[in-house]
C-alpha cells in the first residue's frame, strides 16, 4: 500500500508536546496519508466517476444500437454493438474495484494493476472511438449521401454513435492518467 510512512520519510527529530511526549506516540491511531491520490485516478472518487459514465454511455450506445432491427446488416453498427459491449464489461468491473478500493481505504497504485489498467484503457478506447467513427461514417452515407433516412432508422444510428463518442471521451481520461502515473514510477 502506497501509504506515507516515516522509515520512507525519515524525520531527523520527532516534534515534542507541551509533556514531553512526541507527537508520533500520541497520534498511533491516526491514518496514514495517502501520496499521489488525484482525483480520476484509480480508487478515487473521481475515478469511480469516470467509471460509471464510462459504463452509462456504452451502455446507452449498446442499447440504442441493439434496439434497431437493421443493426446487424452493417458491419460498422456490429463493431459498434461489439466495442461498446466491451466497454461495459470493462467499466463496470473497474467501478467495483474502485468501489471497493474507496470502501477498505486500499491504494491501487500498484504497479503491475496500473499496467494492466493502462493497457485496458487503452484498448477499449481504440476501440471504441474507432466503431464510434466507422458508425458515423455510415450513418452520414446513410442519411447525407444515400438520403434513405426514411427507409432506415438514422435517429436511433445517430443516437448511439453520439452516446459511443461522448463514451470516448470519459474514457481518454482514465486512460491518460493511468498512462501519467505508469510513467512517473
């Protein structure tokens, strides 16, 4: 546990009260202070934030998307339905932990769980801004180019190819300070 502790920090000469007892002694119970805790970061309520917004919006998108009939005719709203799919997986089993880490005062700075977090934000949000893309380069053929908006389901399409984008930029957050704190080690 990544936790202040005074053999990490040595102090020279402990501070002493009006009695003569060290503040040291008297404070034995007092928690230890957390170092490099910023807000959005694993375990923190900022990160559960993320986490949580991250699986809302994947969640709508999936939903949306899935909810058409003609989804599955196009390759892009399946990757779409596939990355955001994903996403929510990811999201919420990420929120747990920092709802657990937030309730037993846990650091998740560990190296090897940072790692793994950075290349997990990574991938899923590639993956996501790239099905968010694809979508929204077929829902602009669709309706722009084609003009078949009245034959196909462009609200629902466009709905959830916004909800995937808005899904990419909670996650680019994570990612990069996942990204931050691996690389200041």
């Amino acid at each position: 546990m990544n936790v202040s502790h005074a053999s990490i920090h040595p102090v020279e000469e402990v501070p002493t009260t009006d009695g003569g007892v060290a503040v040291a002694e008297q404070n034995v119970n007092v928690p230890m202070v957390r170092m490099k805790d910023i807000q959005g970061m694993p375990g923190t309520i900022g990160g559960l934030a993320l986490r949580v917004s991250q699986f809302v919006f994947a969640a709508a998108a999936l939903s949306v998307m899935a909810s058409t009939s003609d989804f599955p005719s196009v390759t892009a709203f399946c990757f779409l339905v596939a990355a955001a799919g994903l996403q929510t997986l990811w999201s919420i089993a990420l929120a747990i932990t920092d709802v657990y880490a937030i309730l037993v005062r846990r650091s998740l700075q560990n190296y090897r769980l940072v790692s793994s977090f950075t290349i997990g934000d990574g991938v899923t949000s590639t993956l996501i801004f790239a099905a968010a893309c694809a979508s929204a380069g077929i829902t602009v053929l669709i309706d722009n180019d084609l003009g078949n908006c009245n034959e196909n389901h462009c609200v629902q399409f466009e709905t959830a190819t916004g909800m995937a984008f808005i899904c990419w930029f909670t996650t680019v957050p994570s990612f990069l300070l996942n990204f931050w704190s691996l690389a200041s080690r």
